[in-house]
C-alpha cells in the first residue's frame, strides 16, 4: 500500500513540476514569440536558472543556443548562462544537504539517486565536471553531492568549469558555423 502512496505522490510532484516549467516556458519564451520579438536576456535568465534546478525540466541549451542567436554581444550571455545555472545548482546542493535523503530517494527515485551518489563516490569532482561539460542531469549530480556532504567550494568550481567550456564551445560553433 505504501508503495502506491509514494508512486501516486510521485506522479502529482511530476504533473506539478511540469505544469510550473509549461508556465514558465509559455510566460517566457512563448510570450517572446508570440509577440514577434527575439528572446528577452531576462526570459533567457528564468528558463537558464529554472532548467538548472533540480526538480524541473527545462531546455537550457537549446535557450542557450536561441539567445546567442538573437543577441549581439556572447559574452554577457555565457556570464548569464553561468550566473544563473550555479546559482540554481547552489540550491540544489543546499536542498540535498538539508533534506532527507529518504525523501528525495522518493521523490526523484532510488535507482537515480543511488546511481548520482555511486558515480560521486568513484570519480569524485570530475564526476560534477563531466555532468556539467556534457548536456547530462547535472543538477541531480550537484543535489547528490548535498546529500552526501560534499564539498561545496569542488561542486561550485568542477561545476563553473564544465559548464563554461561547454557554452563557450557551443558559443565558438554558433560564431563559426
């Protein structure tokens, strides 16, 4: 019986999660198109810091892209893109560190948790490295790391350096391409 409880609270923390990216999506960048207009740096900087956090799915990358794309100037966009994605892994470790494990095992599942938590303890900083470098889960990488007391000071830093070679690379590919 327990296991429905937590399958069934699983799924309405799915459908409202989903919901809070939908509205933010449509408020954000919808609302930019919708308009005719290009994308705003502060539309851009809601889906960029709300894609990082932990509990929501959004298109960071693909924002990324769409934003370098329609503005004039790259580099204000990557310190953006950097600003906001660290600022959301922050709280995705402090929410790690401070709720229970238990809970959040429940909430994004046992086989993800457990598996962020093993890749951390056998690699270590460059597993936060590599999840920030590639388009991978990086935030649930930076809440396992809260969970397991890591230090914030390495999750901080692997994760600004895997996170400015990628959008610096993406950005080289956009200007060259």
């Amino acid at each position: 019986m327990e296991n429905k409880k937590t399958k069934n609270l699983r799924v309405i923390i799915i459908l409202i999660t989903s919901l809070i990216a939908i509205t933010i999506i449509v408020t954000t960048i919808g609302r930019d198109l919708y308009h005719g207009s290009e994308q705003s740096v502060l539309s851009f900087a809601i889906v960029h810091f709300s894609g990082y956090l932990f509990f929501l799915l959004m298109p960071v990358e693909i924002a990324f892209v769409y934003c370098v794309n329609n503005q004039d100037s790259i580099i204000p966009i990557i310190l953006i893109a950097l600003g906001t994605a660290i600022s959301a892994q922050i709280i995705d470790y402090f929410i790690g560190y401070f709720v229970s494990s238990k809970f959040l095992s429940k909430y994004i599942g046992d086989r993800k948790s457990e598996r962020a938590k093993k890749y951390i303890e056998k690699y270590g900083s460059w597993t936060i490295f590599v999840f920030n470098l590639l388009p991978l889960s990086s935030p649930i990488i930076c809440l396992a790391s809260g969970m397991l007391k890591y230090r914030l000071r390495d999750v901080v830093l692997y994760s600004t350096a895997g996170l400015l070679i990628k959008y610096s690379v993406i950005a080289i590919v956009l200007i060259y391409r």
